[in-house]
C-alpha cells in the first residue's frame, strides 16, 4: 500500500516525456601507449542522461524524504516474494542514486523479468531506463553482467540498451567487454542502427588484431548488402584499423565508399592513405588545397594533425618533393592549421550532438488538459 500510493504521487512525472609522428599509427602496441583521454562516442542526443537526470530531480523533489523509506520498503516486498508492478519498478529506477541502490534495483529487474517474461512490457522500456543510470553511477560491471546474462534475455531487447553500454564500456577501455556485448547483440536478434555500427568499428579499431578487423570488415560488408547508410565516423575506424593491419588495398576500398570526404577527421585519413600508398604529390596538393582562401573568414579552416603531415615529411624524404612537402607543411603552421590533437584524438573525439537547449523562461508552464500550473497538475494525479 505504502508503494501505491507513492507511485500514485509521481505517477504523470515518470508517463510524461521531459521537454525539458604517425609511423606509430601502424604500430599494434600504439594505442595503449597512446590512449590519452577515454572518450565515448555517443551523443547527448542518444545518451538523454541530462534528460533522465531531470526526471530524476522532479521525482526526488515530489516524494523528499520518503526516498530511504522507498527502499527499506520495496526490499522487504522483494524478500517476501511479492508482485513488483511496473509503476513501482519505474519509481524505484527513478530515485537509484547510489551503488548500493542499484543493487536493490538489480533485483528488481530480474524478479520484474522472471514474472513477466511471458508478457509484453508495454512501450515502455526498462533497459535505457537502467543503462543510463549504470552510465550515470559509473557502474559498466553491473551494466555488463546483466546484459550478457541469458536469464535477462528478452529484457534489453532494444538497440539503445546495448548502445549505451558499449559507449560505456568503450569509455572506459573495455574493448572486449564491447566485443561481447556486440556478440550478445547479434545473437539475440536485436538490430544494429548507425551507433551500433560507429561503436563497433570503434571498438575493433581499439583492439587492433586479426580478429577484430575480421569482425570489422564482415560487419561493414553484411550493413553494405544490405542497403543500411553507414556512417562516414564509422568508416573512418574501419579505414584507420586497415591501415593499421597493412591492407592498404582494403583501406582504399573503405575511404571510397565515405560519400563526403571534406571534413577534418576525413582529410586527415585521405593524406595517410595518400603518403602511404606513395602518392605524396596528391598528399600534398590536399594539403595545399586547404591553404586556399575558398571559404569566409568566419568558417574555420581545415586542421591537420601534427603527426599525419609529420608522416608526409617521412615519406617525402629523399624524392624531388622533399622540399614542396616543408614548404606546405610550414605554410599550415604558419596559418595555425597544424594541430597537436593525434589522430585517434580525433577518431574518439564525442560527437556534440544537434539538440540545442531551450532557455528556461521559453517552457512551458501550464497543462494543456486542464490549464493549471504544472506542479498542480503533477501533484494531484
């Protein structure tokens, strides 16, 4: 009773939507040695953590002070084997806030799994609803082991689930943690989409071996027949990690199928491809071309990584164009085109997203079913 009427409280907050040098490069052992800062490579706009966390307040706000009372109650419901219903398991998720809660909350999902294994969960998901708060807590493990446990089976059975627990895992080094979980992924049946497939390569570029790149490239082919648009971010890992591997011929085959080629991580790449396949002169004249005033003083130019024209350099030495490759690559240092960011800073670098936030004053503060403030409104249903 006591959980009922809690959950009646906060019952419009949790149905509602918020509105609110580059030889290195090849080398297998370069990216531990050169990992820098773990980034992740999904959004804001995939991640909504900023989102889940203003519920999260909102909750907390409405029910202050019952919140450890919530707990020590829905733990004693767990003991004495009772019904979890979904609301309750909803508000239990919503006002996790430390590890020691989410052990509570772990139990909960696979009692709440166990019970309504055989029944649809509505439009609701759970899954996102726990990653992000494992996300939130740093929790990756139990993010991990719940995932991958077949008796869950069934109940992350959305892509986001495993999306955000690969970022996380990624983000924290666990490249074959990441691999697992794309395996878990694929072997129960639930669908790749373009973070899936940028994860991934990210992941098999990290781990730089024979079998991940295998992996790589049979998921980039199986995406191609497909017909699934595969993004130019995840080319560029699979083109990175060819190079890395010595298939020069596979990596030129990745790059042409990149349908725009004209941002930075891009021209960064086609200079590498160009330099080591031998085609200095062309590697040249893309560095050149950005030399050229062909855009508004207001747009930022094209940068190039300190170690890809480093490499350019290498590779010109000794040949008629030892001397043209300097004059270009001193003419962008001159210009502050040359940045000290690696190319794996940029591989990794996380993506901003196109989301923009609405000023506070600009919400909405009224409801449009019964026109009373919105405090009013959450508080009485």
């Amino acid at each position: 009773m006591a959980l009922g009427r809690l959950g009646q409280c906060c019952r419009s907050v949790l149905f509602e939507p918020c509105k609110t040098v580059l030889c290195g490069v090849l080398q297998p052992g370069w990216i531990q040695g050169r990992v820098g800062v773990k980034r992740h490579l999904l959004s804001e706009d995939t991640i909504k953590l900023q989102d889940f966390q203003q519920r999260k307040l909102v909750v907390a706000h409405l029910i202050t002070g019952s919140e450890g009372n919530y707990f020590q109650l829905f733990s004693q419901k767990l003991q004495r084997n009772e019904l979890i219903l979904r609301n309750e398991l909803k508000l239990l998720l919503h006002l996790c806030q430390s590890a020691d809660d989410m052990l509570i909350a772990k139990d909960a999902i696979y009692r709440y799994h166990n019970e309504n294994r055989n029944f649809a969960h509505g439009k609701f998901k759970f899954g996102p609803l726990f990653m992000r708060l494992c996300f939130e807590l740093g929790l990756e493990n139990m993010a991990f082991s719940t995932l991958t446990d077949t008796r869950m089976k069934g109940f992350f059975s959305d892509t986001t689930s495993f999306n955000i627990t690969i970022d996380m895992l990624f983000m924290k080094g666990c490249y074959e943690s990441a691999l697992e979980v794309l395996r878990t992924m694929r072997n129960q049946g639930v669908s790749f989409n373009s973070d899936t497939m940028v994860l991934a390569a990210g992941t098999c570029y990290k781990l730089n071996t024979a079998e991940s790149y295998r992996i790589c490239t049979t998921l980039m082919e199986e995406e191609q027949e497909k017909g699934h648009l595969i993004p130019k971010h995840a080319y560029s890992f699979a083109v990175v990690l060819a190079l890395r591997q010595s298939d020069l011929e596979e990596a030129q085959s990745l790059f042409s199928r990149i349908m725009n080629t004209n941002g930075r991580l891009c021209q960064n790449v086609k200079v590498l491809i160009l330099a080591m396949t031998g085609a200095v002169a062309d590697a040249i004249s893309v560095l050149s071309a950005a030399l050229l005033p062909t855009s508004p003083f207001f747009v930022k130019r094209l940068e190039f990584s300190q170690e890809v024209v480093d490499f350019l350099r290498l590779k010109s030495e000794g040949t008629s164009l030892m001397v043209k490759a300097e004059q270009t690559v001193t003419q962008l240092e001159q210009a502050g085109q040359v940045t000290q960011q690696t190319l794996d800073d940029m591989l990794c670098q996380t993506p901003t997203g196109k989301r923009r936030e609405k000023p506070i004053q600009g919400r909405r503060r009224t409801s449009r079913r019964t026109l009373k403030p919105l405090q009013f409104t959450l508080l009485s249903e």
